[in-house]
C-alpha cells in the first residue's frame, strides 16, 4: 500500500508543478503608420578594410 501511495503522490505533486505553456500570439495591436524604402546599395553597419578589400 505504502509504493502505491507514495507513486500516487509523486504523480500528483508532478501534475501541479507542470508549468503551462506561453501563448505568443500577436493580440493584433499594432497599427502600421508608415513605411519606406531602402536602396540596394544602402550599407548601414558595414564597414570595410582598403588593404585587403574585405567588407565586415
């Protein structure tokens, strides 16, 4: 009787410490107010060294 309750137990205490899962759905909030247009050659962040012509 004594296994059966303490497995009895275990299960339950595992049960109530099951953490639920996030729900990472967008709620639909946002509001696009403007967009705009970035060239091909824009290169914001990159930089380059002239001796031996690598772009980082």
């Amino acid at each position: 009787m004594r296994p059966a309750l303490t497995a009895l137990s275990a299960a339950v205490a595992l049960a109530l410490s099951a953490a639920p899962t996030a729900v990472a759905q967008d709620p639909g909030r946002w509001l696009l107010t403007g967009a705009s247009s970035v060239p091909n050659s824009y290169g914001q962040g990159l930089t380059s060294d002239p001796d031996e012509a690598n772009l980082y």
